[in-house]
C-alpha cells in the first residue's frame, strides 16, 4: 500500500528484546535529553514526523523517511549503539507493517509481559515530546489516537490486563522465593527509577518488611519517595555502609553507565541484587564476587505464572479488536491520498464560479440564490468524486488522473 503520494515512506526502525539482549538494549537505549537531541537534527535534516519510543525492553523510532537508514543513523549517531550491531540484531518495517507493529506495541500485546499497559503511556510520551518540537502532523496523531482506543478497548473489554503481572511484581516474586524470612531482611534500595519504586511498594505490600532502606544520588528526592513508603533514606556517601549489611538490594538508578561496581561490595554474606535499570547499571566485574547473585530484567521478565497463561486466553479476543480499529485507521488513511486531488478540484471550480459571477456582475445583478445554489453545486461534485474514489479503489488511480488533466489541477498545492 502506498502511504505517502512522495517519494517518502512510514518506518519503524527498532531493536527489542525479541533480538538483543539487556546489554546490547542498553546499547541503543536513550534518555530524555538524547532523545530531543535526536529529534532536533531529524528536524535538521528535513524530516517532518518522527516519534521515538524508548524502554526497558525496546528502543523504536517511527518516522516518515526516503530510506530507512536516515533513521537508523539518527538511532546510532545519539546513542551508544554500533551500526554494524543494529544491521545484525535490529529490524525495519515499513508502511502498513510499520503500522501494525506500533498497535501490537502500544497495546501490550507486543510486550515481554502479555498485557503490559505501561507502554501506552511512553507512546504518550513520545508523541508529546514529538508535537513540543513541531515533528507530528495529522497522520501520526491519527494514529497514536488510534492506537489509545485500541488499547483501552482491549483493557477494559477483555481481562489481558488483570492480574498482577509486572516486572515491579516479578521481582517481588523472586525475591519473595528466593530469600527466607524476607520479612526479617535488610532490603537496600538505590535510585528512584519508576520499577524500583514500583518493586519497594510492592515488598511493602507482600512482606511487611520495615527493614527498607533508600539511598539516591539526590537526597532531596530520596526523602520525597520515602515520604510515601514506610522506608528509612541514607546518603550517597553511605552506599558501601548498607551494601554490607544487606540481604537484597535493588538498583534502579537509571544512570547511562554503571553505578555498582566490585570495589564498593565488601560483604562475607549472601546477597541478591536485582539489576531493574537499562543500561544495566551492575558493572559485570560484580558477578564474579563470591557470596553476590545478580539477577537482571531479562530473567525476571521471564517468569511464568499462571497469571500470564491465564492471560494468553484473551489475546484473541484483543486481537479482534486491534484488527477492527486499526482496519479503520487504514481506511482512513487510504482515503487521505485523494484529499489533495479533491481540494483542487474544489478550489479550481470556486476559481471558475467566482469568475462567471463577476463576469455576470458586470452585466446584470446576480441574485444571492445563485451563489448559494453553485456552492452548493461544487459540493456535490466534489462528494460524488470523493464516493466514486471510495468505491472504486481499482479504478482510482484513472480516475484522478483524467481530472488532473482535464481541469488542469495541482494537488501538491492542496497537500
């Protein structure tokens, strides 16, 4: 299908979880400031619409383009990703594939957890950082509209959301298996990153553990969080303090680079630590300590529970309903290629009608009927062509040519 009456098509470039690793996600992975650094010269560079979506699970730039890899040097140029690394483990889709792919995102049915609903608020997000730098015009904000109907339809028409099934849960979880008396442990939690929080309050809630202790590089917004949690906040300098006396420490700091290295655990008993940041933010000379088990968001992504086998049941029920909404988005978006043709021909019969009245002006009074009753006249014409395109998809493509040529028209002006 063609998308676009340019030479430009509609891509979605990425690298997920489906293809690459932690390490390597975290490769291509782009904070907020990459992330408008990147649209800014995309901007540059004359690309019009462009939005990027990046989590812990996938990096995705969606985006109107001549070839593909304007964006995948864009990707690479502003994160720490090689392209010969992308080339081999990232993909492109292009046009309706393109399309289909961002409704499987943004309605969780593409997540590593079935149902993850939390991707639809970082598309949210993408599109508004897009639309603040002037980057998204009708068809991409047709689409993400789209995409949010599709997905709250499907949370509050199937039950593929239900349950508590998360990466903050999973985590809960295994700690909850793999530590005795987790009630009675020391549990460090270091950065304030969104699944962090989400795992300290769920340990709350599942363990009644009060023996929480929160440390961040910004102690003002440690005390912040803790406000919200019964958890007890330490400074920066005090890391090394409360690593040995932990049991389990959960990182969640976010940093482009490691913050928790070999030289600042100095401990002679077991201790989990959970890696919920991308990029990892465990350095991997940890893993060779002896006493220290850490565990990253790959692996606790893939715990199974009957939760998500439950879920698995509804997926084609949520499928129905992501072909129904995104078959009219499509529709919609077929139709929008004969718009430019249609106000053309608007506009040169407004031109032809304006002319024959003035010319009658000068003869006799033209009575205000007249005006009306020709308005309405270019309206009908325009809408019975606007019907025939519809209903005639084979016979289009003739059709618009033959009044191009007969009235003359240039679409592009009308685009």
């Amino acid at each position: 299908m063609k998308v676009d009456s340019t030479t430009q098509h509609f891509y979605t470039i990425g690298i997920s979880y489906k293809t690459a690793d932690l390490n390597t996600r975290g490769q291509f992975s782009l904070s907020n400031e990459q992330c408008v650094s990147l649209l800014k010269e995309a901007k540059d560079k004359g690309i019009k619409e462009i939005l990027i979506n990046t989590t812990c699970n996938r990096t995705e730039i969606y985006a109107y383009a001549a070839h593909p890899y304007q964006v995948i040097k864009l990707l690479c140029a502003h994160s720490g990703g090689a392209l010969s690394v992308f080339e081999q483990l990232g993909y492109i889709l292009k046009n309706e594939a393109a399309i289909h792919h961002i409704f499987k995102v943004g309605t969780g049915l593409d997540s590593q957890i079935l149902g993850d609903f939390e991707i639809i608020g970082q598309l949210k997000q993408g599109f508004y950082r897009s639309k603040k730098l002037e980057l998204v015009n009708g068809f991409s904000e047709r689409l993400v509209n789209a995409v949010i109907q599709a997905s709250k339809r499907i949370k509050t028409e199937t039950k593929i959301s239900t349950g508590a099934t998360s990466v903050a849960f999973a985590s809960v979880q295994y700690i909850i298996q793999n530590i005795e008396a987790v009630s009675d442990k020391n549990i460090l939690l270091f950065g304030t990153g969104k699944i962090g929080r989400n795992t300290c309050e769920n340990l709350i809630k599942h363990t009644e553990n009060d023996h929480i202790v929160l440390i961040n590089r910004t102690h003002e917004k440690a005390k912040n969080i803790a406000g919200k949690f019964n958890v007890l906040v330490k400074e920066y300098g005090e890391l090394p303090t409360e690593i040995r006396k932990a049991d389990v420490m959960i990182v969640a700091t976010g940093a482009q680079l490691p913050t928790v290295a070999k030289d600042i655990i100095h401990t002679g008993k077991p201790l989990l630590i959970l890696d919920l940041s991308i990029p990892s933010n465990v350095h991997e000379n940890v893993k060779s300590l002896p006493h220290v088990k850490v565990v990253n968001l790959d692996a606790l992504s893939q715990i199974t529970n009957k939760t998500l086998e439950e879920r698995k049941k509804h997926l084609p029920h949520a499928e129905e309903i992501l072909g129904e909404i995104e078959a009219e988005f499509l529709q919609w978006l077929h139709d929008r290629q004969y718009a430019p043709t249609l106000r053309a021909l608007k506009a040169k019969l407004t031109d032809q009608q304006t002319a024959e009245i003035k010319a009658r002006e000068r003869k006799q009074n033209l009575p205000d009927e007249a005006t009306l009753v020709s308005d309405q006249m270019i309206q009908k014409i325009t809408g019975q062509l606007a019907n025939f395109l519809k209903e005639n998809p084979a016979k289009a493509s003739d059709a618009l040519s033959i009044f191009k040529d007969v009235f003359q028209l240039d679409p592009s002006h009308h685009e």
